[in-house]
C-alpha cells in the first residue's frame, strides 16, 4: 500500500532525497504518487513533522 502525505506537512524536502524511485512531488504540500510509490518507508523514517503514513 503506497504512503501519504497529511497537511502536517511542512515542504521541508527531507523526503525527497530518501526515495529511491523519485515518487514525491513537491508543492505546498508534498505528494506522493501512488502508482510510483514502492513502499519502502524511507519517506516516513526521515520526516520530521511526522506528516508520512501508510494508505491510500
């Protein structure tokens, strides 16, 4: 199941340097691409807000 983003978001960019297929975009608040996304989890370990969760 690919992650999420929540609007804890804070666009600090620390996810985007973590995955590996290049599946976040960036924006006010970050997106992961679901059909991208490899489940890794690495997006989730590196945010500091907290803001990257497992689901649709």
């Amino acid at each position: 199941m690919a992650y999420r983003i929540s609007e804890e978001c804070i666009a600090c960019g620390s996810c985007i340097d973590e995955c590996p297929v290049e599946a976040i975009r960036e924006g006010d608040i970050y997106e992961i691409v679901a059909d991208e996304c490899i489940d890794c989890g690495n997006c989730a370990e590196s945010c500091p807000a907290e803001a990257i969760h497992e689901g649709a």
